[in-house]
C-alpha cells in the first residue's frame, strides 16, 4: 500500500509524495477552486480530496505512470469514471 504525503503550496497548489518501500515520487498538482467545489465539496479539505484523487489514480496504475505536474481536471480525460466515483455525497 501506498503512503500518499500531500503539502498545500498555496494558490490551489500542492506538493503529492507517493512512498511505496524505499521507492518515492513527487508531483506537483493544481486544483482550481470551481473543481474543488463541484468534485470535492464532500471532502473535509482540498488536502483531503487531492489524496483521494491519488488513491484513485494508484487502484488504476503505478505511481511511476502518474504525470509529475497536472491540474485535477485531466484525470477525467484518462480516466472517464473519474467524476462520478470522487464525488462524496
């Protein structure tokens, strides 16, 4: 299992480390506030959703596949189940 690290960098930015064994990577992620609202308002923080985004990005492919900048509002286009299994209602 993953260990899943995100670190708020201010203005919807967020540092994500990935830690499996001695293996890590880092992403940097934007989540505008209009995706925040729609996709995450079930969510206790943006934090909180941007880990639940990596969780379900890792259940579909290795954390090495993941892009290493993006914005929350590309996953969809690879992932078309996205949306609909994020949301928390």
């Amino acid at each position: 299992m993953a260990d899943i690290t995100v670190r708020p960098l201010g203005e919807g930015r967020f540092r994500v480390t990935v830690t499996e064994g001695a293996a890590k990577t880092e992403h940097e992620v934007t989540v505008r506030a209009e995706e925040l609202e729609r996709l995450g308002g079930g969510y206790g923080s943006a934090d909180e959703f941007v880990r639940a985004c990596f969780a379900f990005l890792l259940e579909r492919e290795p954390k090495e596949q993941i892009l290493r900048t993006f914005d929350v509002s590309v996953i969809g286009r690879y992932f078309p189940e996205f949306e609909e299994r994020i949301r928390r209602g």
